[in-house]
C-alpha cells in the first residue's frame, strides 16, 4: 500500500507536468464513457427492461394484415374477436379493445373530450390494473348487447376534474349525453401502453367494450365487415412466441376460407407485446448503441495511443530505474497505478457526462417514447465502462515489463530515449490511428445519412400549400351522428359557418387525418376485374367537402371537382390520385371508370384525377421496424370521395387564415363549432406546420445524436493522430537535426512529418468505408430519399476526414521544420 500511495504522489506530479496530456487522456476516456452509458442506459430502458405488467413475456398483440402489408397492424372486427377466442389453441386468456372513440364529459362550461379505451374486463386484467379506489369491470360486465354503463378514470382525470374527491366513486356522470357510473379509480403509475400507442395521447377512461356500438352508433358485434378491433393474450405456459404466431396466422387463412366475402385476402398477425410497444425504436437503438460502443473504442484507443506514445518517450527514465534496482513488476505496477488516477478522473467525468446524457435523452423524446419506457442512468453501465477504461490502462501498464526484458539496458542507456523505435511498436501506434481513423468514418457516414435523409424529409414537398393552415379535429362518434345523413348535415354546416369566421379564407373537411399517422384505407377492385384478393389496390381514402382541393393547393389534372348536389341521393363519385389511376387502369382514360369497395354501398365513379399528394405522416419509426418504406417514397395512392356521399365520423377541419394571429382565429373557430352543437369538444387545434416539426423531432433528435457522435469521434482521432505525431517528432529531433543540418529543405521535414499520420489515416479511412458500405445497410429503413451507399454523402465524409487528419498533422510538422540543427544533435 505505501508503494501504490507512493506510486501515486509520484505519477499526479507526473501529470501536473503534463496537464495537456492528462486532459487529453480523461476527455477521451470521459467521452466514451458518457455516451455508451447514456446510449445504452436507453437501450436497456427500451429493448431490455420488461414492461410493468403481469407475465409481460407472454403478451401478445393480436392484429389484422392487409393486402400487400403482412406486418399487421390493422383491425378485425367483433365476430372475427370471437372466432379468435374460440378456435386459437395458444392462449389462455385474450382480450379486445378498441382505441378510438371519445367521450365528451358534459357538465361544465364547455364539455371536455376525454380519451377512451373501450375494453374487455380480461384487458384491465392482463395490465395488472389495481383500482386505487374502487373495482376495476366485472366479469358479467362483458356484454356486447346491453353492457352496464360504468366507467374507470384515470388518476390524472379525478385530479383533474373532481379534485380528488373520493365520492367520485359510485357516482353518475353524463357522458355522450348518456348517464355512466364510476366504478374505479386507476393508480397514478397505470398506463395503457397498448391503447396509448394507437392514439398518441394518454387513455383517460376505460368504458366496456360492449357499450362502444351502442355508445358511439357505429359497428354493431355481429357486422363482419366492421374492422374496429385489436386484441391483447396472454400465451399459455409451454407455448413458445413462434408457436402463437404459428396458430394465430393459421387462424386468418381459416377464416379466409369461411368467410371468403369479408376476409379472403387479410390475414392475422401475432406479435409480443414488446416488439409492438417499442419495436420501432430497436433499429435506432442499434444505430446509436453501435455508435456508443465506437466512440467508447475509440476513446480507448486514443487514450492507449497517448499512453504508449508517453511510455515509448520514457525509456530512458525506465532503463535508469532498472539500473537502480527497479524490477519489470516495480516498473508495471508504477504506470498502472498513473494509469489507475487517469482512469479514476475518466471516469469520474464519463458519469458527470452519462447524467447529462440521459438527462437530454429523457427531453429529447418526452412524448415521443411508449409510456412504459423510463429512461434512467444504470450504474451497472458506469461500471462496465470504468472497468473497460482499468483495462486499458493496465495493458499499457504492463509496456514498461516488455520493454525491460526485451530492450538491453545499455541500449536503453546511450539512446537517450530518441532513438527510433522498433518497428513493431510503430506498427502498433499506427494501428490505433488507422482503427481510430476507421471508426470515426462510420460514424461520419450513418449521421451524413441520417442528416441528409432529414434534409430531404423537410424539404420534400407535399404536393399541396401548408403555410397558414390551421386544423383541428372533431370527433363524431356519437348517437347524435349515428346515422350518415346527420353526419353529413352537421359537416355541411360547418364548412359553411367555419369559411365567415373572421380571419378564415378557406375550409376544407377532411376525414379522417391530415399528415396523421392514423388513416383510413379503401380496398378497391376496378369494374371488370376478376373478384380475387390479388386484383384488389390498397389507397388511402379521404372524405372531403367541394373545393378542397382547390382550397389545398391540390391541382385537378382531369375531369371535375365535387359539388354539393354529389350527396347521398346521387350516384357515388370519386376523385383518384394519378398513382391510384395507373394502378388501376393503367394506359387507360381514368374519368368515367367504376370501382367497389367492401364498405361502399355500390359501384363508385371516377369524375377526376388529382395530382398526387402525401397526406399521411412521412416518416413514421413504426413503418421502419416492421419495413414499410416512409410514407413520402413510392407512389401517392389515394381516392377522395365527397363528405356528403361518405362522412367519416373522425373529421379533420383545416381552414386557411389570411395573416390573422391563429390564436384570434382559432377562438372564432372554437365559438362557431360551440353555436353548432355545445356539447361537441373541440380539440387539437395546431398550424398544420407545427405537426410537421413534431412529427420530424424523432428525426431529428437521432441524427443529431448521431451527427454528436460522429463529431466527437472525428475530434478525438484528430487528438490522437496529433498526440501520437507530436510524441513522434519530439522522439525523432535529433533525426530531424540531421536531416536540416546535411541541407533537408524544411519542405522535405514538413512532408516527411505529414505522411507519416496520413498513411495510417488513409489505410483507416480505406478499411472505414469497406466497413460502412456494408454497415450502413442496417439503417435503410429510416432513409428517405436516398440510399445507404449515396456517393455524396460518402464523398463528402471521405474529404472531411482526410482534411482533418491533414490539419492534425499540420501543427506537429510545421514545429519539426522549427527544429535547430546543433541543438537537436547535442540534446539540449
């Protein structure tokens, strides 16, 4: 122990005289250190951790697979639940809900939307759903004709509403204009992972799944072709994930045989409820934990480069200690206690670092991750990482030993330490530049892939006008808009009241969403086709009032517009994009073809054809991790069919301010809806452009964590290419001396110097982009635009790498063209 205190007196005075060098060497290790344990603090908070339910491992999520989409995703209907419960042989307990479908709380001044999760009373129980006051449903309340009207809230809308009061429970109250009693209160910590995902918001109330039909007028439990449903089963024991999936896809072919008129062609998908949760983020996790895992690599490299070029300077202080008695032991255990302080100060500041990682981490995504996620620091990480730093320096430790028993000590003694070093050292030095070198490149390319994927993301264009566009939704699932006339009524008038609010230019109703991630799709088969799956073309489907379009910017390449005589009494028309025409007649006149779709009530005519535009949300992470390329690649499928004919009950309202304050408009707005129908919620109101800024913060936030990384790992391969050739030239001036002293220009010193570093960081830079052409693949998913191998970006990292390595060998050549020639060759 006194040697190990000594040891360490004597290498912090070393240090004290070398502060750039121990800087150097923290920083590097600190910065490795920080950002693989915040990196994968993430990934463990994400991909490893379990989710807070009972036997979260057997869950599955249960959903219908469209034509030419066999991920799933999709919904089934109530009878297609039934089935499911019936004939499946893998799980022992299986739950329906359904995540659409608002409440309006009446009461108040105005009313107030509350999200709802329509659910079977199993669903509560696969959550593990503890009531903090009162039950959660009972088993006889799973109905689908005449459930009770009961109803769970949410801790935060008891807070909220009724302050907490705990004679909530047992009370009435009116939602839907229908009288519900409160039977439970959930617990602060409870989240409806499942249903929150679909919907993007938090679930404030559960309600009965055999109330929804009723409740909201839609789809009744014995209409097959009502697509509204999920599902949540649990596994029995024994029953492997590949096994569920198994039987649970055999079960979709089976009722495609059965009922060949609505489900021929779709299918079911099972999948763990994890993957479902947070699987879109596993293929940026691997983006980032690799990244993490490179620049701690490359952190380890700089700081074993620095020490051994320090070591390599310090042979003769070692060849003297040997002389006095120092054995090989003595000399190792001395650089490994210098190294221990380093490596104690590293880590030190990689935690200080990791903190305010995972704190940035945590606000970077806030509302942008599954509710079941926690980001938090693990120490176990820390630890990981101190100890990969402890080795690091107690390899290089052990240097001084190998140096002892394999150099003479008389030659350690006349060279004086400046002497060139054997060959095989060098090699060694030069690896570690070269690897440094190599990684830094692929990280340079996946965050140039990333960036120039945003750049392309936000600034492709749209195919319609989205400055001063102001939307909000309205949400009509409701018995007073049971029936479609109602709907298309209410729609009519606020097209019409809406376009003399003060401030509004234009209004176009559009159903169900407007650059959403949520869109309502029509399985179209043209007149004349054979009646088989493989002839049916997918298109999104939007539901809109005369001159929307027109009102978007959309222009109208054939035929004509809808009018307000195109209502429910005259013939079914439809406007298609130009890709949803080629696909469907291709080399044909589109205007005047028919087609049908399973939920129309007959053959549908086209009367126009409008230019494509991208009305669903570009980028969605969900799309990437089940291969789905982004939703602004490939053609714009979508039929648009007058809101009188088809009125959706999920409205989108976008009105065109003309230089208004959108706060003063959206008041006007807010106040006509309420002169409609006061008890109807008005929600989500935004500029059309700040959905698009959050809808790219996903984005963003990885390619600027990636482009950090990238940055970070260029700087540090410049630190340790300039510490290893300023060890270099400081090692070779007597060298140098000799060379000015018989007439070396100091041209020849200034290119002799830069080779040197650019040589291995040429061969890393070669080894780099082997490396990242083939890495860079994992990440084509989130790609838009572009390719994994694009040759700008590749060209682009390729120059600012070398210029780089170039700068770093500048100021270390240009101080060996300094040299004096008789100072150098006396040793002074």
């Amino acid at each position: 122990m006194r040697d190990i205190a000594r040891d360490a007196r004597f290498g912090l005075r070393l240090l004290a005289r070398s502060p750039g060098f121990a800087a150097a060497v923290v920083v590097a290790l600190g910065l490795g250190i920080g950002s693989a344990t915040a990196i994968w603090s993430g990934v463990r908070a994400v991909a490893l951790a379990p989710l807070p339910y009972p036997d979260s491992d057997r869950l599955m999520f249960v959903s219908r697979a469209y034509p030419g989409f066999p991920q799933g995703g999709g919904n089934f209907s109530y009878p297609a639940l039934a089935d499911i419960a019936d004939w499946n042989r893998s799980f022992d307990v299986l739950a329906g809900y359904q995540a659409y479908g608002a409440l309006a709380l009446s009461g108040g001044q105005e009313p107030v939307r509350l999200n709802v999760n329509w659910v079977a009373p199993a669903y509560l129980e696969l959550l593990g759903l503890r009531p903090e006051l009162g039950r959660a449903f009972r088993a006889s309340e799973d109905r689908y004709v005449d459930a009770d009207p009961v109803v769970v809230l949410s801790h935060d809308v008891w807070q909220r509403h009724f302050g907490g009061s705990p004679k909530i429970v047992g009370s009435e109250l009116v939602l839907n204009d229908r009288a519900f009693t409160v039977v439970g209160i959930a617990p602060p910590e409870f989240r409806d992972a499942p249903a929150e995902q679909e919907l993007g918001e938090p679930i404030e109330a559960w309600v009965p799944l055999g109330l929804a039909h009723g409740v909201l007028g839609q789809f009744g439990p014995r209409d097959r072709a009502g697509a509204i449903l999920w599902a949540l089963g649990r596994r029995k024991p024994g029953v492997s994930v590949a096994q569920a999936r198994a039987d649970v896809g055999g079960l979709g072919e089976k009722m495609a045989r059965v009922y060949p008129a609505t489900d021929r062609g779709f299918g079911l998908v099972a999948r763990p409820l994890k993957d479902q949760l947070v699987g879109e983020l596993y293929a940026p996790l691997r983006l980032l934990g690799a990244g993490a895992v490179f620049l701690l690599l490359i952190g380890c490299a700089n700081a074993g480069n620095l020490l051994l070029a320090r070591l390599l300077t310090r042979q003769r202080e070692f060849a003297v200690r040997a002389a006095h008695g120092a054995t090989s032991r003595r000399l190792a255990g001395q650089v490994a206690v210098e190294n221990l302080v380093l490596a104690l100060a590293s880590g030190a500041l990689g935690l200080a670092l990791a903190s305010l990682g995972v704190a940035a981490l945590r606000r970077g995504v806030a509302g942008g991750l599954s509710p079941v996620v926690r980001f938090a620091l693990d120490g176990r990480l820390v630890l990981a990482g101190v100890a990969l730093t402890l080795a690091t320096g107690l390899l290089v430790g052990l240097l001084p030993a190998m140096f002892r028993s394999r150099a003479p000590l008389t030659d350690a003694l006349n060279q004086g330490g400046r002497s060139a070093v054997p060959s095989a050292r060098q090699s060694t030095v030069r690896a570690l530049v070269a690897g440094e070198v190599a990684l830094a490149l692929v990280l340079l390319a996946g965050a140039g892939l990333l960036w120039k994927s945003l750049r392309n993301l936000t600034t492709s264009d749209l195919g319609f006008r989205t400055e001063n566009l102001l939307t909000l939704r309205l949400d009509l699932r409701s018995q007073r808009y049971a029936d479609a006339e109602s709907r298309a009524r209410f729609g009519r008038q606020v097209a019409e009241d809406l376009g003399r609010v003060p401030g509004a230019a234009s209004v176009t109703l559009w159903g169900p969403s407007m650059l959403g991630r949520a869109t309502w799709v029509i399985e179209a088969r043209n007149e004349g086709a054979a009646d088989d799956p493989s002839n049916l073309v997918m298109s999104c489907r939007h539901s809109v009032n005369p001159g929307a379009l027109a009102s978007l910017g959309i222009a109208l390449r054939r035929g004509r517009d809808f009018t307000w005589n195109d209502d429910a009494r005259a013939p079914i028309v439809a406007i298609v994009s130009e890709s949803t025409a080629k696909a469907e007649w291709p080399g044909q006149d589109p205007i005047g073809k028919r087609f049908r779709a399973l939920r129309l009530p007959g053959w549908a005519t086209v009367v126009g054809v409008a230019a494509d535009a991208r009305h669903r949300q570009r980028i969605d992470l969900t799309d990437a991790a089940n291969g789905v390329p982004p939703g602004g690649l490939g053609p714009q499928r979508d039929v648009y069919f007058p809101y009188l004919q088809l009125p959706n009950p999920a409205l989108v309202v976008a009105v065109r301010t003309n230089g208004e304050a959108a706060g003063v408009v959206a008041s006007g707005l807010r106040a006509a809806i309420h002169r409609l129908d006061p008890a109807l919620p008005v929600y989500d109101i935004a500029l059309l452009q700040d959905r698009l800024a959050r809808q790219e913060r996903g984005s963003r936030v990885l390619a600027t964590i990636a482009g950090a990384f990238a940055v970070l790992a260029l700087a540090l391969a410049a630190l340790g290419l300039y510490g290893v050739l300023a060890h270099a030239v400081a090692r070779r001036t007597p060298e140098i001396g000799v060379r000015r002293a018989l007439g070396a220009p100091a041209r020849s010193v200034l290119g002799l110097v830069i080779r040197e570093g650019l040589v291995p960081a040429a061969a890393g830079a070669g080894v780099g982009l082997a490396a990242a052409l083939f890495l860079t693949r994992g990440i084509s998913s989130l790609l838009y635009g572009l390719t994994p191998a694009d040759p700008e970006v590749f060209a682009a990292i390729g120059a600012a790498l070398l210029a780089v390595a170039a700068a770093a060998c500048v100021l270390p050549a240009r101080r060996a063209t300094r040299v004096d020639p008789m100072v150098a060759i006396r040793g002074d």
